[in-house]
C-alpha cells in the first residue's frame, strides 16, 4: 500500500483497464465515433476488479487519469489531432463535455468500490 490508499493489485488493474480503454477509444476515433468514455470504464471497472477495499480517494485519481488519457488520445488521432494537447479545450462543445464528464463519473463511480463484498473503506494515508 502506498500513501494514497492504493493497493498494488488496485493500481496496476486500473492503469491496465486504462491502457485497454485507450486503445480502444483511439480505434473509435480512427472509425469516426467520439467515445471518450469508453477510457473511463475500462480503467473504473480495470480499478473495480482489482481492488481489496473501496477508496474514494482512488476513484477521484482515476477518473482525473481518465480524462486526462482520453484527452491525449484524442489529441493524437481522428479528426482532432490538428489541435494537440494544448488545442484540447477549444474542441469542447456541449456534446463532447459531455462525453469527458461520463468518461470521469463512470471512472470514479466503478473504481471507488470493490467486487469484494467484505471490502472495508480505506483512507488515504492508512
């Protein structure tokens, strides 16, 4: 366990359901469909799966490292790779806002619980 109340197992689900998320939204864009959300549950359920104990402190870490993967993936590839990384903001309209909001709130709704049903609520830092 590190200082943020992550398990080990927990962090390396989540990074690994993000990866898969990523990979999956990137294919998405390369076929015309905008499914930034698609990064959010995989890398909430990726959490979900793994985790020993439920932390709300891991689900607002990975729906932040959603979003912000979804982000770059978009920036990369489809037809908002002309803006970058730092062009991101201005490709947000009312519809893809809405679209990064799922992606978050599905990551931070799957990876803040646990399949486990004795799972126990962890605090950061214990």
């Amino acid at each position: 366990m590190n200082w943020l109340g992550w398990s080990t197992r927990a962090i390396l689900a989540a990074l690994l359901g993000a990866l898969l998320g990523a990979a999956l939204y990137a294919y998405a864009l390369a076929h015309g469909v905008d499914a930034p959300y698609a990064v959010g549950i995989a890398s909430g359920v990726g959490a979900l799966v793994g985790a020993p104990d439920r932390s709300t402190m891991r689900g607002l870490l990975v729906a932040t490292a959603a979003i912000w993967i979804a982000a770059v993936v978009q920036s990369q590839i489809g037809p908002f790779a002309a803006f970058g990384i730092v062009g991101f903001h201005t490709t947000l309209g009312w519809k893809r806002s809405a679209w990064f909001t799922v992606c978050g709130l599905a990551a931070f709704l799957l990876a803040r619980t646990s399949l486990r049903r004795d799972a126990k609520q962890r605090a950061a830092g214990r």
